[in-house]
C-alpha cells in the first residue's frame, strides 16, 4: 500500500498533494511534477525510471509484453520460482484466423488478469506495449506471426477488441473524462507507421525509408492505428524505427502530435520503440542531429517516453542549450504519470485479491486450447479426416515439428505453463511412432527421410509435421523465398509415396509458403495450416484431425506462389500494382495473380449455404450548397456518374445499410461458419481494391440446423475509398455487398442529390 512505502521512508503521505484521490488525475500528476527538480525529471523519462525518493515516488520499469500472453521480452516482467509460468495463447495470427471476435475478447481479459496477477506479485509492470497492428504487407516479413493480417479493417477490429479487453474496467466504460477512465492495465498500438521490413537483402528497418502515397497511407497503413486509438481507446502509442518518406516516424510531429494526439485524440502517451532516438543520431545520421538536437526533435514532435536512456542522458543538457523549455518535459510527464494514475499504481486498484491461483488456470489452459482449434484452418480434405480412432491404432508423426514444443509459441511468449507437443496430442488417439524426418527446420540433408519413409509403411496414417520456425522468420529476419527450407519438401514427397495409410500434412508457420505441389498430390489427402497454435498445439492439432473439433478457421493472409518474390522486391511499399516495372499488388485488395490459397479460405468437415436478406438497397444522400461533388478517374468514360463522390469529412455518415444472413448446416456434424462480408465499388472507378472486407461474424451451426446473423453497415466507413489524391470520398452507383465466397451477393446505390 502507498501509505506503508511513505512511512518507511519518513514521510507524511498527507503532505502530497499526488497522493489526495478527492483531486483529479491532471492536478495530483502536476502536484507530482511541481515537487520534482529538472534532474528528476528527465530520469523518469527513460523506459527504467529512477523514481524520487524524496517524494516518495518509486522506479518503475515502463516495458512490459503481452502480446500472446504475458512475455519475458523486456525487463518489467520476470518468471522465477513464484511465477514459474503463464498462459501461451497461440501467436496473434492464428488466433486472428478464428476470425472470432469474442475469442478475441476472452484471451484479452485472461492476458490482463494474469498480467495484473503477475504485477500484484511484484513479477510485472502495469504498462504493457501490444499489440503490433502492422498490416501484414508483404509475405516475406518476418514478424507476420505477431500481426493480424493483411485486411487492415480486420488488424484494426482485432487491435481495437484486444486493447479493450486488456485495458477495460467492468462500470466504467461511460466515464465521460477519458483521461480518468480506469485501466486494467495499459496497452499500446505498435509499430507506428508503414513499418513492415527486418532485414532483406541489406535493407534493415533501422535503415529503411518507406516512401508512401498518401493514398496507401489512409488506406492501409493508418487505418488499424486510427481504429486502435480511438475505438479502442489505447493508452499509449509506439513509433517505430523507420522514416516515412525521409523523415523519421518519431520526429515526425504531424504523425504524432497532429495525427495520434490531435486527430485521433489519443487518452495517454506516445513511446519510441526501443533506442530509435540513437538510431536517428548514429544509423540515420538525421539531419546530421547531435544527441541533444535529436531529443529536442522527438520531443516537440511528440514522443512523450523513450525506450532507452536518450531522454535522461541529453534532456537536460538540450534544455541548457535551449532548445526546449521545461514546460514541453512536464507535458509528456503529465501524459505518463495520468496513465500510471488511471492504473491504481498510486491508490490501489479492484484487482489486488489476483494472484497465484489466476495464472495457468485449468480454465485459461482450456481457453488457450480452444483459441488454437478455432484458429487452425483445413486447407485440402479429400474426405479423409476427420480420422476415425477406433479404426486407426497405429499413427507416424513425422517431421521437424512432430515432437514440437517452443516453437510452437513464437516469439514474445514467455515461459507458457506448459507445452503439449504434437506427438503428445496424437497418443491420446492412437499408438504413436515418432521419426524426425529433418533434424531441423532448415533439413539441411536428406539423411533422416529413409526412416521416416519405414515408419510411414508400417502405420495406419501419416502425419507430415512441417514448416518454419522463428531460425526462418522472426523479428530480425525477413525470408527470401515462400518455399519450404531445405530437404522439406523432398521429405514430404518421399513419405506420401511410401506411406501405407492415408497422409495428412501439418504446416506450422506463419508467413505463407508455397506448398502447390503438397496441395496437386492425391497422394496427400489432407492438409492443415496451424500457425504456431501455443502451449496446447499439439492437443489441439490433434483434436481437429480426429474430429473432436470442427475446423472453421479461415486464412488471415494471401498465399502467394513462390515466384511472388522475383515480381516484387519488398522495398517496394505501394499496394496496387505498378505496371511500369510489372509489379503484381499486395495483398487481396490489389494483387492481380494467381495464389496458392487466396484470403479467407478454409474448408470444414461440413457444408454450410447462406440465404441473405438486405435491409436498404438505396442510400439517397441530399447535398446542401456547401456540400461538393469530387471528380474521380474511370476507365470507360460512359461508367462517370454525374456526381462521382462527395468528400466524406463533408457528410454527415448518417446513412446505414444491413443485411441478416440465415445460415444452414447442410451436414452431419456441428461446426462454426465465419461469415464474411466485403464489399465492391461501382464498376469503372480506376485503381480502387477489388473488394474489402467491411464485417465479419463467427457462429455456430449444429448438423441439420441455421443460425441468423445481422450486420448494420455505415456508408462512410464501408462504401467509401481513398482515390489518388488521398481524398476519402464516398462514390455514388452501385456498390457490391458480397457475403463469403459463394456466390451471394446484392447491390446498394449511393445516390447524392441536391
């Protein structure tokens, strides 16, 4: 208790003012402020603050992870003898796939609980910088396995929920004064902005200038930072290391200051990611920048927090020197001492009875366990699985991932409570023989496929454990190919040759790989893509391919062939294709070539058929005087309406659109059907996507049963575009709302007059 540390210092907790709770949070954080010397001041800005003990403020560590569970990955959070461990949900990708937002929602408050646990046993922090909600733009990025995806609607609906149920406060979401909502704990949108290189053929992301249309901007890349901080109300923002067309993102004050704080109304404080303001001075050499000038850059900028030790080695002397005023260092103490506020970190807060008994629960295993199931996505079956335990008695497990276990949590997990090994998850069905196959991941021979190829004869059925782990693509490191490493793909054709029984092909990883030939051989019945599932993988690997679960997962990425990486380098950050050097597009929105798996697949182990039902198929939009038409570029001249859009900061965005979708389980077991809905602009609009997902329900069908699902639409938010001058205009005709890849679909039209 605060008072207990006051008094073991000597001091009168009475005389603080910081410390009177009948006072708002922006006067006791001043109060707090008001009683500290420079010197103190520029030494609580670092990651690792000093505190002040003659004002009873103690250190405190800033950085703490959660992205996928409480992580080890910076000094705010350790696990030792009474923290042996805590819940390892599965990487962000995957559980993106359930595309199930409750799912969602539930591993969010069992990561906050267990982190405030963590902190109540003096093992964590209370500020936690996840989730990252870059846009998955291109397939060789090696950090794919920690974002949602490449559907920037969907990264930011993922990134809006998880901070909310990291962050929220059972009775107080309608605080009417964000800055004083109370926090769970702190959570944080990362990377801030167009950051999506590691290190490709030289080009590193310390280095790497983003040179970005603005169109693309709005589009892509700001769009999941824009849902996160507002509807997701965070309470702190990351910038990242990259610059955006020549200007590094934490000295950009028009990013930071203007665009988070200003527009987006940020409720806490923005965070470099970890020594950016040295990589300015000594990686980018910006501007030619002395410490003391890079640190007057950031701060004016925006940058409230420095990951790193920039802000309390060269603050003060920057002020000495002039270049900032004491006035600018107290306003970002202000943004970080309320959020510490809103924390409980000074008076306590309703979550002090969390301790031991809330990590690793059964419960949060079992949650964890069923993240993974609904995650993983069934790519081929040719009625093969589900298998059947009762005739199977002999299973091969085959593979660099058979017997796998830390790779399966990925990177930013921690120590999970446990892992369950595929192999593990397979001998609760059946007799298991386990044989490598590859010694690792990157099968550098061809030495351990014989034995596999004896063990493959003699089972009943064979399940081909492969893929990539973080040695291939992780934080760091980009890939340079989509293709299987090394004698990969010879063991899987070797296998499925020899094998007696039927063959079932297990990928683990998280960018996609060029598995066509896996996906045109019948001598491969079935094929799963199961990320990196978490500590409860191989249960849950195991479970969907005897079919204890239904797979309902869909594909959160485009699966491009492998000669993607000769069309386009990485460097290249535009969308749409480029036809001056044959570039194809990125992503599902724009690539005009042909894929492996497209975005959103995933089969089932039954049949599901939809019937919709459109609730207003014309938005009539009356124009005032003040209200203009904007021209747009068309094809086919004949297709130009004659209002072509409106500026969509010029409407009022009132107008709605819906559909109900009945969905009917055509066959004989329960499973869950991710109902997806996109939409189409007006035919003729050049450079615009060819259709964007604008919602997206899960829900569960029994065998023979329906289930109803209903969506309401925004016009401005569903129907609008970015067009080439980065104006977002909502266009007039028919729109195509198409509900999933059957063909089902209905057209609205945006009509404007005057």
């Amino acid at each position: 208790m605060p008072s207990k540390r006051f008094a073991k210092q000597g001091l009168d907790i009475a005389e603080f003012g910081y410390c009177d709770t009948s006072q708002s949070f922006e006067k006791r954080a001043k109060d707090l402020i008001d009683r500290m010397t420079l010197e103190e001041k520029v030494l609580q800005l670092g990651n690792s603050a000093d505190g002040a003990s003659k004002i009873g403020l103690p250190p405190y560590e800033w950085w703490s992870e959660a992205l996928h569970g409480v992580s080890d990955t910076g000094p705010g959070t350790n696990f030792d003898e009474v923290v042996p461990g805590a819940t390892s949900f599965p990487t962000v990708l995957l559980t993106t796939a359930s595309f199930n937002q409750s799912l969602w929602k539930r591993i969010g408050e069992v990561v906050s609980s267990e982190a405030r646990a963590m902190y109540n046993l003096g093992k964590s922090g209370l500020t936690f910088w996840s989730p990252n909600i870059n846009v998955a733009r291109d397939p060789r990025w090696g950090r794919i396995l920690e974002t949602p995806g490449e559907d920037p609607f969907v990264v930011g609906t993922y990134g809006a929920i998880y901070v909310r149920a990291l962050q929220d406060v059972e009775g107080t979401l309608n605080t009417t004064d964000l800055n004083s909502r109370p926090l769970k704990v702190a959570a944080c949108c990362k990377h801030y902005t167009a950051y999506d290189i590691e290190d490709w053929l030289g080009v590193d992301r310390f280095h790497f200038d983003a040179r970005v249309t603005e169109q693309d901007m709005l589009e892509t890349f700001q769009r999941p930072f824009e849902m996160c901080v507002r509807d997701g109300d965070a309470s702190s923002a990351m910038c990242s290391f990259n610059r955006v067309n020549g200007i590094p993102v934490c000295a950009d004050k028009t990013l930071l200051q203007d665009k988070i704080r200003g527009q987006w109304d940020l409720h806490g404080y923005i965070v470099s990611d970890c020594d950016s303001i040295e990589v300015m001075v000594h990686g980018q050499k910006w501007l030619g920048d002395t410490q003391e000038d890079a640190v007057s850059q950031v701060l004016k900028a925006g940058l409230d927090l420095d990951c790193g030790d920039y802000y309390p080695k060269y603050l003060k002397s920057a002020l000495m020197q002039g270049q900032i005023s004491e006035a600018e260092i107290d306003r970002s103490l202000k943004y970080i001492y309320v959020v510490l506020m809103r924390l409980g970190y000074f008076d306590g807060s309703p979550f002090s009875s969390l301790g031991k008994k809330d990590i690793c629960s059964n419960e949060n295993i079992e949650l964890a366990a069923e993240a993974a199931r609904e995650g993983i996505v069934l790519l081929k079956n040719n009625g093969t699985l589900p298998l059947n335990s009762s005739k199977l008695k002999k299973l091969a497990v085959i593979g660099p991932h058979a017997n796998a276990t830390k790779a399966m949590i990925g990177n930013y997990a921690g120590i999970p409570c446990r892992y369950v090994s595929p192999i593990e998850g397979f001998s609760a069905f059946a007799e298991v023989t386990y044989e490598m196959g590859c010694a690792d991941v990157a099968c550098k021979n061809d030495s351990l496929i014989f034995p596999a190829m004896e063990a493959a004869r003699e089972a009943d059925a064979t399940i081909l454990m492969v893929g990539l782990d973080l040695s291939v693509e992780a934080e760091g490191r980009d890939r340079v190919d989509l293709l299987l490493p090394g004698y990969q793909t010879q063991l899987i054709n070797q296998v499925a040759k020899a094998s007696k029984g039927p063959v079932i092909l297990v990928i683990m990883a998280a960018g996609c790989v060029d598995i066509s030939f896996a996906k045109n051989n019948e001598l491969i019945q079935a094929i799963l893509w199961a990320g990196y599932p978490g500590q409860e993988g191989g249960r849950a690997i195991a479970d969907i391919a005897f079919g204890k679960h239904n797979p309902g997962g869909r594909l959160p990425l485009t699966w491009y062939r492998a000669e993607y990486v000769d069309a386009v380098p990485m460097t290249s950050m535009s969308l749409r294709p480029v036809d001056e050097f044959g570039y194809p597009g990125r992503t599902y929105k724009f690539f005009n070539g042909s894929t492996v798996y497209p975005f959103g697949y995933g089969l089932s182990y039954t049949n599901f058929s939809y019937k919709i039902t459109p609730s207003k198929t014309t938005l009539k939009i009356k124009l005032n005087k003040y209200q203009h038409c904007n021209n747009l570029n068309y094809t086919n001249y004949d297709d130009k309406p004659y209002c072509p859009a409106v500026l969509v900061e010029d409407l009022s965005c009132e107008h709605e659109f819906g559909l109900e979708a009945t969905v009917e389980n055509a066959g004989k077991m329960d499973g869950s059907e991710v109902v997806m809905v996109y939409s189409k602009p007006p035919t003729g609009i050049t450079g615009t996507h060819a259709k964007q997902v604008i919602g997206f329900e899960r829900v569960f069908v029994p065998a023979g049963g329906k289930n109803n699902v209903k969506f309401t639409f925004n016009a401005c938010k569903s129907l609008a575009i970015v067009d080439g001058r980065g104006n977002k205009v909502l266009p007039s005709g028919l729109h195509k709302i198409m509900v999933g890849d059957a063909d089902v679909s209905f057209l609205v039209e945006v009509q404007f007059y005057q």
